[in-house]
C-alpha cells in the first residue's frame, strides 16, 4: 500500500493519469523494493501516453490476464491437460512470459490455499472479484493436501523454466506434471 501511494504521489506531481490496479501491478513486480517499483513506474510511464493502465503495465511486465490465469489454475487442477496447454501457448503468443505464467499460477495457489485455511483473506484489496468468487469455489473444492503439492510443483518448475534454454518447453512439461499429479492421491491417501 505504501508503494502505490509513493507511486501516486509522483505520478501526480508528472501529471499522469493512472489506474491504482496498474500502480499495484508494479508494486508486486518490485517485490517491496521502492527503487525497484519507481524504475518500473519510469518504464511504465514511457510506454503510456500521459496515461498509465493496467493493459500497459501488464504488456511491459509480460503479464497475463487474471481471468485467464484463473482458468489455467481450473483447467490444470481438473486435470485437462489439453486445454491448460493450449492456454499457455495463447498467453505466450500475445507476449506471457512462460516463467511469470507459472509465476503467477503458483500467486493463484496461493490465493486459493489461503481462502481454504482463512476466509478472512476475502478481505483482501489487492485480489480481483474473480480471484475471490472463483478462488473460494477451487477452495471449496481441492483438498489442502493437493494445494500444497501444486505449490511445491509449481516453485521447482518455475526454477526449471528459470534455467532452461526453452523456457516455453519446460513450462508446458510443468503444467503437465501439475495436471496429471492434481488427481493423484498424496502418499498418505494411498
């Protein structure tokens, strides 16, 4: 919250419109870091005409949409490995970052796992109507066992998808492990 009001506060002193959303996408990508987040906001603003939106942002960041992020966590944790494929590859072609895909898959687990142990995170300003209407029926739905496992997944293959020479590669070989693994039950379970 702090960096998005700095952000604001020099935003408006350069006369720039902005979309809060979009100050918070940035505050997010800086990770907390106050340098981090005013370069990005410099970038950002170079690539906005007097205007600073969420579309911009997101195409600078290499960003997906959250909807559609939403519906890759649906399709991959259903076990529809076709689908959650072709949905990487869509995100990819209009400029997703493969690695910020699973980035921002492993965020939605996060999202999810939380509204599962703690209701009260519906409270929460930074997430979309989408993330909680959708994120507290996924909650309802899988079980804390399978949450943590697609965490665990998710943070080795985001690494893998780091390293590899095909980032794209490695990202569908992670959304095919998460996919089939969904289903499975957990040690203790067989």
């Amino acid at each position: 919250a702090r960096l998005v009001e700095l952000m604001q506060g020099i935003a408006a002193k350069e006369g720039m419109s902005v979309d809060p959303a979009a100050l918070a996408m940035i505050a997010r990508a800086a990770e907390g870091s106050a340098r981090d987040a005013l370069s990005l906001l410099d970038q950002a603003s170079a690539h906005a005409d007097g205007a600073l939106d969420t579309a911009t942002v997101r195409a600078m960041l290499g960003l997906a949409d959250k909807a559609l992020i939403v519906d890759l966590f649906a399709e991959v944790m259903a076990g529809d490995v076709s689908a959650a494929l072709a949905r990487l590859k869509g995100l990819t072609d209009v400029g997703a970052d493969p690695v910020v895909v699973l980035e921002d898959l492993a965020a939605f687990t996060h999202v999810v796992t939380r509204l599962k142990v703690s209701p009260a995170a519906l409270a929460d300003e930074a997430l979309t109507e989408e993330e909680k209407n959708r994120g507290t029926a996924l909650a309802e739905k899988l079980s804390l066992r399978v949450l943590a496992r697609a965490w665990q997944m998710l943070l080795k293959g985001i690494e893998e998808a780091k390293e590899a020479s095909r980032p794209l590669a490695a990202a569908d070989m992670v959304i095919v492990r998460l996919a089939y693994a969904a289903d499975l039950p957990t040690p203790d379970e067989a």
